[in-house]
C-alpha cells in the first residue's frame, strides 16, 4: 500500500512539474493581464468614491421597473449564496437544520439538498477513507495544489466488468472480492445485474451503514433498492432490520418509492416493472413509511422533495387501486423542516445581501422595494386569467369538437403547440451510467464513432434508449447524423424535442451530414420555432438565409405568435432585432398577435411604446383582451 502511494506521488509531483514549466510563459500573460483589470477596478472605485453616490428609499412605479430591480437583487443573492462556506456556520453553532433551509431560502432546494446529504455522509466509511488519503499525501507533499484530489474508486475497478459476464461468472466474481457498502450501492444502480447477484453481496453487511457513494441523494442501501426499482432487494433489507430513512429535509424511503412508481407507470408497456414498483410501495404502507404531500385527495395526490416530485391524477390512484389493489390515500402524512424567513441566520444572510444591492443601486430600502415589487408584479400578473390546456380540452370533448391542431389554433396558438408536445409518443430511457455507454463515450471522445456505434449494437437495448443514445451522439457531433442513419440506432421520424445542438456550425454540419431544414417533426417544431425558445439570433438569420419553406406551412404568422408569447423572456436588446427579422417575413398580423402584445405591454409599458413606433401594426387598445391560455400541466 505505502509503495502504491509513493509511486503515485511521485508521479503527481513530475506532471505538476511538468505543467508549471510548460505554462511558465502563459502565466507571465496572464498576470500582466490580470494587473491591468485590478487597476481598471481600482481606478472605478476610485470615480465611484469621488462622486459620492447617495443613497435613496426607491418606490417602484412600474412592472419594468420592479423587473429590472428583482434581476439585481436576485443576481447577488445567487452570487452570496454560491461563495459562502455554508460549514463555517457550523462552528458559529448553528444546527444542520438552521444552514439547510438558510441556504433553500438564498438558492434553492437542490443546493440545500446537496449540502446537507454531504454533511451526512461525512459518517461513511467512504469518506473517512477519503480523509485519510489525504492527509497521507498531504503529509509526503505539504505543498501540493489543492486542486490534487486522490479518492478511492467507487465501484472496485474489478466489479465494473461484471455487467459483461454471465451469472455463473458473476458469481464468482463476488465471491472473489471483498465489496463495501459502497461497491454494493453502485450495484443496485445497474440494470443488468440480477437481484439474487445483489442479496448475495449484501450478506454479512452492515445493512444500515451510511453509503458515501453519491449517484443521488440518499445515504442508505434501502432508500437507493427503492429507487431504482430492485422489489426483492427491497424486501430483503427489510427483512433483516435496514431502517426506513426519514431524514426531516431529505426524501424518505417512502417518497422514493412514490418518485419511483410514477416513472414505472409512465411506461405502461413494462408492466413487469411496474409490478415491482407497486408491490415496493405496498411494502412500505404495511410497514407505516410516510411521505410529504402538497395534494393529497381521491382526484390527485401530488408531492415533492430536493430534485424529484410524484404526481398520481385521478384516473391512476383509480387504476392502481381497482387493478393492484394500491390505496395511495392510505399512506401517512410527515412532518419536514420547514424555512422561517425571520430566522437570524436568514436575517443575517439577508442583511449582507441588501448592502450589495445598495451598494450597486443605491437605493437604501432594498429589502422592502424586493417585497413590494414582489406584490406589484404579482398583483399586476393576477389580473391576467387565462385558463390551462386541460379547462380547452374538456370543453372541446363536452362540445364534441375534434381536438384538432386547427381547432386548438382557433382558441390560441399556444394550445396547439402545448397539446402536441404534451401528447410526445417519442420517449425516451436514460441508461448513462452503465458500462456500456461509458464505453461508447469514450469512442466518441477518441473520435471513432464507428468503434462507438459497434459497441452499441453489440447490446440489446429496448427503442427508447436507442432513441436516447441517438440524441446523445449526435449532441456529441451532428456529423454523425449519417453514421447514426445507417446504424441500428436510426431513428425513422426526428424530434426536436431532444435536440440541442443549435450552433451555426453544428447546424451546418448536420446537413452536410444529410438532415433536411426544413424538416418538421411530429409535433409540428421546425429548426426556427428551435432558434425562437433557445432565443438564437444567429441562428434564425441563418435559417432565413437559407430560403426554409415558410411559405408552404405558413409558419411565419406561428413563428411570430411563439416569438410574441415568449417576448418578455427575451433581453431588450434581442426584441427589436428578433422582431425585426420577423416581421420581414410580412406575416398577417391577427387578434392572436394583438393578444399576445397586450400581455407585453402590461408587463413593458416602456419598450410597448418603441416596438409600436417601428411596426404601428402592433398598436392596442384599453379594450384589447389578453391571451386566453397557457401551457398547463395535461
């Protein structure tokens, strides 16, 4: 062990060598670069400090306005939240629980979520022998960059070839090795590996043990079996004392295995897994795990925890009652932590936060004017009420219209496009951790996209995952759109929905790779409706360079409706100039249009007035309704 240590720290100490003499002259650049930015800040200071800015109590007086300041004040709260040492508070003897929701109120749920589940795992076995890496290396090399960092591989190399062999082989394998807590949790992750493989490793196991392997945010064996769906596993922790988790903030065994039953449920066509899901979940109610609820009822039952959420709607909570005999009402309520926004370490937080605001303002009632713009941009939103895609689609039914793009269209623009998406039948399955795939992004980062595709048909992976590995390498390089094509992993009909590649010359590249421009999906999405929602100027420029059929779907009078609905989301500068390019294409302007602009001028009086100057076509009056829908859930 000692000589596996010296041999890696000497080899760390000739490629840190390495690095520092072949960036000597890069460096010399960068400081020089560097000076001259600090002098340039010191020099703003400095006319800052000369002018003596005054500090002012600020009443907002529009929708703007409130906006513009929101931005600010939420720009440095995201920029306090990400540099605090959120552990320092820790020492000032604050509760976990205290920083926790400090940090859920400054940021979010997920930044909370990560931390907490960092502090638990500082228990794991893992983790101390993380500690102890380090300080070893640290003792050889005091000075070694802290950006060094040495940890012990999770899973055991040896065992990350076991999704190749066969089950006597397998077998063997773990019978051979002497696996942790750690190894068995990566284990549980993998599709392939039967149960049997997984109850015999967790034999002679302290099945309670905090797990520091970190795929999500759970640190218990039973919490990650319910996740990924292993039933027999499940039972058979629970059969030989692992504890049900209930962590006050963090998701409960419970939860994951409501987040779990949903997935499994989605996709009705494995019916095997959603057996499995159902009968974790029957388990757990027997046992009385809980689980938090914001919607609890016969017509819904609905829930949340960091990163994840279930959602059951009538017709489900009927269908697993009546056909699994699931009562999902059954299941017991828990309590969580809950924020208290006067709490003083928030007060504290907050305090530092409204001195930046200040400071870059100078308005000196930053707290207030963030809650009374608050109020007045909700007020302001309030009055608008416009009903979801579900309230349309049961009048249409109740009426016996079709539910037809045409007629979706009539009501507002927005239905069609929300209702196509909604109804996608091109799902996918994400398989990104499995040693397969690694294998396939390592072709693919050795650029060998032939070696990549061979591995991939050399597995036999079910059509939705093709279809997400498909998406995966030609987000990797469009290029391969061809190789892709002529592969087992073609796709007959292309969505958009899971494209991302938008890049001019990855867009270039595409059809050079054989793709059609003007290619529209099932859902009715083209390349330009793309470069309207990811807000890509270049891009549309591009598209309309090159002369896309318009024309022949009469897309320009849709294209400007998605570009009008989404207006506000866009930066001031970007309007007028997507607006422009646009408005080239001589679309006819309807009460669609006209709607869609009232709801920009109640939110951008300012910019209403000098869109309406350039295009008068534009122009509203008090009387002109605002749109009628919005892309609810269905």
């Amino acid at each position: 062990m000692k000589k596996w240590i010296l041999f890696t720290v000497l080899a760390l100490i000739a490629l840190l060598l390495c690095t520092l003499v072949t960036t000597s002259n890069v460096n010399s650049t960068y400081q020089k670069t560097t000076l001259i930015k600090a002098n340039d800040f010191q020099m703003a200071s400095q006319l800052n400090n000369t002018k003596s800015k005054k500090t002012t109590n600020f009443e907002p007086e529009s929708y703007n306005q409130c906006d513009k300041f929101i931005k600010t004040y939420q720009k440095h709260k995201n920029q306090i939240g990400r540099n605090i040492n959120w552990e320092k508070f820790l020492a000032d003897d604050y509760h976990v629980d205290d920083i926790t929701l400090t940090i859920e109120h400054i940021q979010n749920s997920n930044f909370a979520s990560s931390w907490r589940v960092e502090q638990l795992r500082k228990g794991s076995t893992l983790n101390k022998s993380n500690n102890d890496i380090k300080n070893h290396i640290k003792d050889l090399i005091p000075d070694l960059p802290s950006f060094f960092h040495i940890e012990k591989a999770v899973p055991l190399p040896d065992l990350e070839k076991i999704n190749d062999l066969n089950y006597h082989d397998a077998h063997n394998l773990l019978k051979r090795l002497t696996l942790t807590v750690d190894d068995i949790a990566w284990l549980i992750t993998q599709e392939n590996i039967p149960q049997p493989l997984i109850i015999e490793a967790l034999n002679n196991q302290n099945l309670n043990k905090i797990i520091g392997y970190d795929k999500i945010d759970a640190i218990s064996l039973l919490d990650y079996a319910v996740n990924y769906n292993k039933d027999s596993v499940v039972e058979f922790l629970l059969d030989h004392g692992a504890t049900i988790s209930n962590d006050l903030y963090l998701g409960s065994t419970m939860e994951w295995a409501l987040k779990n039953l949903m997935v499994q449920f989605w996709n009705q066509d494995q019916k095997e897994k959603v057996l499995k899901s159902i009968n974790i979940v029957k388990k757990l109610i027997h046992l009385g795990a809980e689980a938090r609820f914001s919607v609890k009822n016969e017509f819904e039952i609905k829930g949340d925890f960091p990163r994840q959420f279930y959602q059951f709607k009538e017709l489900e909570i009927k269908k697993l009652y009546e056909e699994y005999q699931l009562d999902l009402i059954q299941i017991s309520e828990r309590k969580t932590l809950v924020v208290d926004k006067q709490s003083e370490l928030i007060q504290r937080i907050t305090t530092k936060i409204s001195k930046n605001v200040t400071k870059e303002t100078s308005i000196k009632n930053s707290i207030s004017t963030f809650h009374n713009c608050r109020k007045m941009i909700s007020k302001i939103e309030d009055s608008w009420k416009p009903k979801p895609l579900k309230h349309f689609i049961n009048q249409l039914s109740e009426n016996k219209i079709p539910i037809t793009k045409e007629n979706l269209q009539e009501i507002d623009p927005i239905l069609a496009t929300c209702y196509f998406k909604k109804e996608n039948p091109f799902r996918i399955e994400v398989i990104e951790n499995s040693p397969s795939t690694k294998q396939i992004f390592k072709a693919l980062n050795e650029k060998d996209i032939n070696k990549a595709i061979s591995i991939a048909e050399s597995k036999e992976y079910s059509m939705k995952q093709k279809r997400w590995l498909f998406y995966q390498v030609l987000g990797w390089d469009t290029a391969y759109y061809s190789e892709l094509q002529n592969s087992d992993l073609h796709q007959s009909k292309f969505n958009y929905r899971y494209f991302s590649a938008t890049k001019i010359e990855s867009i270039k590249s595409f059809v050079e790779a054989g793709f059609d421009l003007d290619y529209i999906d099932e859902q009715g999405t083209t390349l330009l409706h793309l470069a309207i929602q990811k807000r890509n100027l270049i891009l549309l420029k591009y598209l309309l360079s090159e002369n896309v059929l318009l024309d022949e779907y009469n897309l320009s009078d849709d294209l400007l409706y998605l570009f009008l609905r989404e207006l506000s989301k866009f930066t001031e500068e970007a309007r007028l100039a997507f607006l422009t390019e646009l408005m080239a294409l001589e679309p006819q302007i309807n009460h669609h249009h006209l709607r869609a602009m009232s709801l920009f001028k109640m939110r951008n009086q300012e910019q209403y007035l000098e869109i309406i100057d350039l295009f008068p076509n534009f122009a509203i009056t008090d009387k002109t309704p605002l749109p009628k829908a919005y892309c609810g859930f269905y």
